[in-house]
C-alpha cells in the first residue's frame, strides 16, 4: 500500500477524542514507520518483530501500602483559599446564628527564629523565676509553724471535751498519722514543685474538673484557717480581759492588720511569720518546764483524781473515747496541709526539712502538754473552760505566765491568718493565670510585689464567710475540721494519680503504694468519724463548699453558658426586633468570640497523629478556646518529623471549631526558649502543654512552668 495510504488508513480509525484505534501489530508497526521517516534523521529502529520480546513475572496492580498513596494524599492536602471557612451539613442549634459562628479558620505552618529582644526577656523571666525560691528551711516552716504549733489552744479544748483523760493518747495517735503523708508530700513536691498545690498537683496528673474541686476546697480550707484563726485570739483575749468592742469586732481587726502585713510582699511576711514562731516556742517552753516543776512539787494526786473521775468504765467506752479524741485531736494539725501550696517560693531539697519541722514539734507539743494539763488543772476545770493553757500557766507559775500565754495565743493565732492570706494567694494566682479568674487577680503593687487584688478578695471571702457563720466560732470551727481532712486526702489521691498517669516524671523518692493506700482509709475513718461526733458539720460543709464549686465552675465554663443564655435569647424572636434588646445578641456573639480567641499551646516532640489527635482532645475538654499553637522546637540537625506537618492539617479538619496552627522553632526544647516563646506568643507557660518528661530532660518541670497533659 502506497505511504499515503497507509497514513490515511491510520488516521480514519479514530474515536471520537481523537485517540488512534489499532486493529492488529501490523498497523502499529506501520504507523511507527511513518513517525520515524518523517522525524529522525537515522536510521529507524528495528520493527516490534525483532525486538527480543522478555517475558515478565505477572504481580498485579501495587498494593495500597506499596503505592503509599495515603502519604501521598495525606502530604498534598488541598483547602480551601484564604478566607474559605470549615462548613459541615449538620443545621445550626441556633435560629439566627449560622454555622459560620461555630467553627474556627484554617490553620497555618508558621517557621520561627527566635530574635534577641525575645531571647532576653525570656532569660529574665526564668531568673525572676529562679530568684523566687527566697525561703529557707526556717522562714518555711515559719508560715505554716503558726497554724501547726498554734492549733494547740483550739484543738485542746475540742479533744477534751470528748476524749477526757484520754486525751493524750488521742493526741499522740493523731500525731503519728502523719507519718503516713510526710512521704506522700515530700514525693507531690519533688516531682511538682509547683505553687499553689495540690491545685497545681491534680491539674498536672488529672482534668481540669477535678482540680477545680480540689481549688474550692484549698481556698475554703485557707479562709477557715485564717477566720478561726482570728476568732479565737479574739476569744481568747475575750476569756481574760474585758473588751471595750464585741468579739467578732476584735477578729474583724486581727485579720485587716494582717491583710496589710501580707501586702508588704511574701520575704518579708515570712520572715515575721518566723519571728512570732520563735516567740511561741519560747512561751511553750517556758509554760512546760514551769508545769513540770509545780507537778514534780505537788506529786500525781492530781493526775490521780482526774485519772479516777474522768475513766471510762468498759473497754469499748474507752476506744470509743480514744477514737472520737483522734478525729477531732487532727485539728492540731491544720496548717500542716498549707506547706505545698507555697512550695515553688522554697528553696530546692527544703521540702523534707520543712515537713519534719512542723511534724515533730507538734508531735512533742500537743501530748505532752495535754499530760502536764490533766496533771496540774482539775478535770472539771478542763471540760468548763476554753482557754485551758491560762489556766495551767496560773496554776503553776502565777498570774504574769498567764497574761504571757494570753499574749502568746494572740499572737501566734494571728500567725495563722497569715498563714491562710499567704497560702489563697497563691492559689489565685495560679487559678488567674488558668483562666480560671480574671487576669486582675495578678496585679502586684509596684513596691512590694503583693497581688494586692488576691489579697483583698481572699479578706473579702473570709468577712463573708465568718458573717454567713453569724460569727459562730463553733460552726467555722466543726466545718474547718471537714475541709482539712477532705484537703489532707487529696495527697494520696493526687500520688496515686501520678503513678498511674504520669509514672516517667522525675522524683527524688517513692512511697509505697501500701502506704498510699492506708493514707486514704484513714482520712475516710477519720472524716465519718467527725460526722458522727456533730453531724451537723456534714451540712456546714457541704453549703460551703458545693457554693465555691459552682463559683469556679461557672468561671471556667463562661462560653458555654454564654451559648445557653444565647440559645434562650434566640428563643424569642421579638428580643431581636425590641429597640432595648435588639443589640443583645451582638453583644454576647463579641464576647464569646473573644473569649474563644485566647489562644493555648501544645508542646509536640513527635508526628505521631494519635498522640496528636490525645493532645488537641484535651484542649477541648479542659480550655475555652478555638486557637491552639501546635509547636516543634526543631533542634539542628534532628529535623521536622516527616509526617508533622500532614497531620496538623488532618487534625484542623478534625476538630473544625478549633484553627490548629503549626509553628516550628528553630532552638532547642529548654525552660529559656520555651519562656521566650511564651513572651513571643503572649501565650502564659501555665496553658502551654506538653508531655511528661523523663529522667533524660536535665531541667525542673517548675523552670518550664508548663502543664502536663499526658503520659
């Protein structure tokens, strides 16, 4: 067939794209012929049937892991343009409010160096870190030493009233218990030595729901400290010499002074704190060696008499005695419970000191006191009065060591006031700076320091507090001893918690689980045991504490009420049209968006999307917010994980009402370059998160001040 032909014939054999139809190998051979003669200059290659033709192994189609098509799919992940809004087919719950409203932007991949004036001021924020851990083994000791050791002239008359001759035996059990916690806290501490525990404990081991109940009844448990504190110095004082004013003016008095001493700023209150715990230790010293050479003088005939009048007269009325004294004799304790919400202002390995310096005095001062009482002060004396150490110093040294142990109680109570003022303050700040109290909270006065605003509201609390009681010392007194065991048995839950959940953080000791354990049936003992003494506490408590919980919980779950009274607004159309509250709605759309723009970071160290995807599922179980900063610190030559990038685009489509932005820094994962991001950000390191550590991280999770989110 001539060439001419032959091309025709190919081209005629068509379909209707314009692709050519071969009928059979000849065709083929031809039309390639023609290609080649009219295109290369050479000889053409050989014709199909000389090709060596090379019989290959049939394997079929790759497979869809062999072909990684899903990386492929994953890494080339088309969005939409700027501007474009994550949508979804599900209707909006509210009639005038579109979906538009629920859902946040895209996220963006944000490469990031560090600069100078970032890097310094991150630097002089981790040494004003550094530089807050101020207080020595003794000026610790010294502010919560004067609730512990100042207990003594309210816990006595309490445990008497109901364990006797007793009493003793009750205070010296009551003592040993904490031989169990001291192990428990000394292992909370080391791990987190952070402030305003167990607060910060339960946030870093648990949600956010939990620690905000464990906030409510920390701030209840420091108010009751400084209000019974204050009202019985006041009654006290009230039982020796006649006021010119009533005693809840007295009270009201004590806790405005120390309001202004705790507004000096934290060194200098303790080291005030420090002198009123000498001057107390003195004062017992001195009331103990006098009660011992009056009863050494006078012999055990009094001890006797009180012996045979106040015994019970079967072996279980005497547990029953011995018991009912344990559980009320843990008021001589309060205060001990105090030491970890300051504990990121102690010096490093302070800790164990601190604790066995309050335990071991209160140890020596409650028993033995309670002994050389029964021995020198008749029992009837005992039961019918209230300011039972007056009445043993004036026994056996005369009227001047009565007027010295009136003065002592006054002061040292004092003490504890502002031990409580000291202790909630920390704790608000804390909670202001996770958002869970307005950011005022942490205004410092210029000179001092002082968060004035925490100090002020606690006060504020605390006149409230004792106003709702009626300024009844019995009913704050009978609540406090509830709060303080529901307080004291958040440390073995809080450990039990960091062993389960956070097993590779870093600490210098362990404690048993045995010992956890019997920590926990021991404040449930002691916690029934107080109810059945006054059951009546069981409902002072509950009123007080269910009523801080609400307060929190509603500060922490603004938007989502905000979206309630919304949905109630947009339930009567004619409030949209009202000349009065037409503009309520736009008003309440503003402040929610608001509040959801406060951005939060994570901290990643890997790509893997399930951990991710654990991470991003917090955020939105715990924060109010639509921004997360989802950062890498990118250490030289380590490089970006391949697969990172991939996943934080899947997990912003994932989670449409929160913009998941990934940034890369270029520095390494340390306190310095994790603070000046925080300073670049303007993010707070207490909402940045981050995984648990392990022992190869040489630094303090305190100098990262970052919370820990997962295992």
């Amino acid at each position: 067939m001539p060439r001419q032909e032959q091309t025709k014939t190919v081209e005629a054999q068509q379909d209707d794209d314009g692709a050519p139809i071969y009928t059979g190998e000849q065709e083929i051979t031809t039309y390639a012929e023609e290609r080649d003669s009219q295109w290369i200059a050479i000889e053409p290659p050989h014709s199909l049937h000389n090709r060596p033709h090379i019989q290959l192994p049939y394997l079929g189609p790759p497979s869809f892991r062999d072909s990684q098509f899903d990386v492929i799919l994953r890494r080339q992940r088309l969005r939409p343009k700027e501007g474009g809004k994550k949508l979804t087919a599900l209707p909006s719950r509210f009639l005038h409010l579109p979906n538009e409203f629920e859902f946040a932007g895209w996220g963006s991949l944000t490469r990031m160096t560090l600069t100078e004036n970032d890097q310094k001021a991150g630097e002089d924020r981790l040494q004003g870190i550094r530089r807050r851990r101020v207080l020595g083994q003794f000026t610790a000791s010294a502010l919560a030493g004067n609730a512990v050791l100042g207990s003594v002239f309210y816990a006595l008359p309490a445990v008497v009233a109901v364990s006797t001759v007793y009493s003793p035996i009750s205070l010296f059990i009551a003592t040993l218990v904490l031989f169990l916690w001291r192990p428990i806290m000394q292992e909370l501490g080391s791990a987190l030595p952070l402030s305003g525990a167990p607060y910060t404990y339960i946030l870093n081991v648990s949600s956010k729901s939990f620690a905000l109940v464990g906030a409510a009844l920390l701030l209840l448990d420091f108010a009751s400290t400084s209000v019974v504190s204050a009202a019985t110095a006041a009654s006290y004082l009230a039982g020796e010499v006649q006021l010119p004013f009533p005693e809840y003016a007295f009270a009201i008095l004590v806790l405005l002074l120390f309001t202004i001493i705790s507004l000096l700023g934290v060194k200098e209150s303790a080291r005030i704190a420090l002198v009123v715990l000498l001057f107390h230790v003195g004062t017992m010293l001195v009331l103990i060696i006098s009660s011992c050479v009056y009863w050494g003088k006078t012999g055990s005939k009094q001890l006797m008499d009180n012996w045979h009048s106040g015994s019970a007269h079967s072996p279980s009325s005497v547990a029953h005695e011995i018991f009912n004294g344990v559980c009320l004799g843990m008021l001589g304790l309060t205060g001990f419970e105090c030491t970890p919400s300051y504990i990121g202002r102690i010096k490093k390995g302070q800790l164990p000191h601190v604790l066995r310096n309050l335990h071991l005095p209160a140890i020596a001062l409650n028993s033995m006191i309670m002994v050389l009482v029964l021995a020198v002060v008749p029992l009837e004396t005992v039961l019918h009065g209230s300011n039972v150490l007056s009445a043993l110093a004036e026994l056996a040294a005369g009227k001047w060591l009565r007027t010295w142990i009136v003065v002592d109680a006054a002061i040292v109570l004092c003490g504890g006031v502002l031990t409580g003022i000291l202790s909630a303050c920390e704790l608000l700040e804390q909670l202001s700076l996770d958002r869970v109290l307005p950011e005022f909270f942490r205004r410092p006065l210029p000179r001092t320091g002082s968060p004035y605003v925490s100090v002020l509201s606690f006060i504020a609390f605390s006149g409230v507090l004792y106003a709702s009681a009626r300024a009844n010392l019995n009913v704050i007194s009978q609540m406090f001893s509830l709060v303080w065991l529901t307080v004291m048995s958040l440390f073995p839950l809080t450990l039990i918690l960091l062993k389960f959940n956070r097993g590779r953080l870093p600490r210098d000791s362990s404690t048993p689980l045995a010992v956890i354990v019997i920590a926990i049936i021991v404040s449930i003992v002691v916690f029934a045991g107080n109810i059945a003494v006054n059951p009546a506490t069981a409902g002072y408590f509950a009123a007080y504490f269910f009523g801080i919980v609400i307060v929190f919980t509603t500060s922490q779950n603004k938007i989502h009420l905000l979206r309630w009274v919304y949905w109630i607004y947009d339930q009567y159309p004619s409030l949209h049209t009202l000349k009065l509250t037409s503009t309520w709605g736009r008003r309440l759309i503003d402040l929610m968006t608001n509040l959801r723009r406060q951005p939060v970071c994570i901290l990643v160290k890997s790509d893997e999307v399930n951990h991710l995807f654990h991470m991003i599922l917090y955020v939105q179980k715990n924060e109010e917010t639509s921004c997360v900063k989802m950062v890498y610190f990118n250490e030289g030559e380590r490089g970006v994980p391949s697969e990172l990038e991939a996943n934080a685009k899947i997990l912003d489509e994932a989670f449409p009402e929160i913009t998941v932005d990934l940034i890369i820094v270029n520095a390494a994962f340390d306190p310095s370059n994790v603070i000046t991001l925080s300073h670049h950000l303007q993010i707070s390191t207490s909402l940045m998160f981050m995984t648990c550590p392990s022992d190869h991280l040489p630094h303090s999770v305190a100098e990262f001040g970052t919370r820990i989110i997962s295992l």
